[in-house]
C-alpha cells in the first residue's frame, strides 16, 4: 500500500472528477479510484492519466455490452494509496458517493475537470453539467458553494442536472478555460 501524499493538483483533478465520472472503491484499509470513459474521450483520458502521473495505472480499453450494443471504453486506476481516505471520506456516506459538504478543493482546476467529465453546452451561451446521482441537499450545497465563492448562479433542473445561467456561463468559462484539454 502506497502512503505516498498527493500533490494539491493530484487532489485538485481527483476531486473535480468525483464529481463526475470517477469513483473510489474503500477494500478495508486501502482505497484505490477508478476512471472510466467512453472511447470517444481517449483524448481526455489520456491527457488526466498524463497529469496524474505515477498515482495511476496504464489505460486499459474495455467493451461492454447494453442493451445489445456494444461500447468502448477507456479506463485506469488510481493506484492502492491511502492518501485517496480523505477524498473518500469527502464524498462518500454509506457507501454512496454525493456533494462533499467541503468543497474548498473546488477550485477553477477541478471544475474544469468537472466539466469535461459530465458538462455540455446547452444553448449557444449556456453550460449544463449532469449531476443526475447527487441528492438535492447535495445540489444545494454545490450551488450556494458556486453563488458565494464564484458569483455563479444555478438552475437545478427537473431532471437534477445543473443549468449553469447564461449570463453566469463566461464567467464559469473564463475560469475553467486555462484548464480545458
């Protein structure tokens, strides 16, 4: 078991990507992550497992099989290290990942990784990002999180995805911009 600490950008990137499409899997007292994409988004995966460097496993290539069809996925792991407890311990409660109540490693850097797991352009001018497995107390808290820290202001839609407002949306991308692959 690696005890080896993660760098702030390490915590920053993991942290943006919890909130969407990465997951921590607790096995006693060792903790590992996972990170899951479509094929489409090799050119992503490839650019996360470049920045995280040595924490993380080569990427694999799986297929699996849906409803008759079959998708491609790209994949790695964030090695065994229990420096990822305090991540773990963030964002999940009984075993169910949601919105940490601390968000102070929300930073531009992980919103941005945020983004590019689980955000798309909505309009011409607006950013949606899905946030569909969240609780709403949790949906809550990451908008009031986002009104004060950034003065970005919110929709939690029917469906629980985040509508970020449109005259909020260049505010939101000038501060993800220097992040973006």
């Amino acid at each position: 078991r690696n005890n080896t600490p993660l760098t702030q950008i390490q915590k920053e990137i993991v942290f943006g990507s919890l909130l969407g499409d990465c997951n921590i899997h607790k096995h006693r007292n060792s903790y590992e992550g996972r990170i899951n994409h479509s094929i489409k988004q090799l050119s992503y995966t490839r650019y996360m497992n470049f920045l995280l460097g040595d924490i993380c496993s080569d990427i694999r290539f799986i297929s699996k099989s849906l409803n008759n069809k079959i998708y491609q996925q790209c994949s790695f792991d964030i090695k065994n290290n229990f420096a990822l407890k305090e991540l773990y311990d963030l964002f999940y409660y009984k075993g169910k990942k949601d919105i940490p109540m601390d968000l102070s490693l929300l930073t531009p850097m992980a919103l941005a990784f945020w983004f590019m797991d689980d955000g798309s352009k909505s309009s011409k001018h607006s950013i949606e990002i899905a946030t569909c497995s969240f609780s709403l107390e949790g949906l809550l808290r990451i908008q009031s999180f986002l009104r004060e820290k950034y003065s970005i202001e919110t929709i939690i839609r029917k469906d629980f995805r985040l509508y970020i407002c449109t005259e909020s949306s260049i505010k939101f991308k000038n501060l993800i911009l220097p992040y973006i692959h």
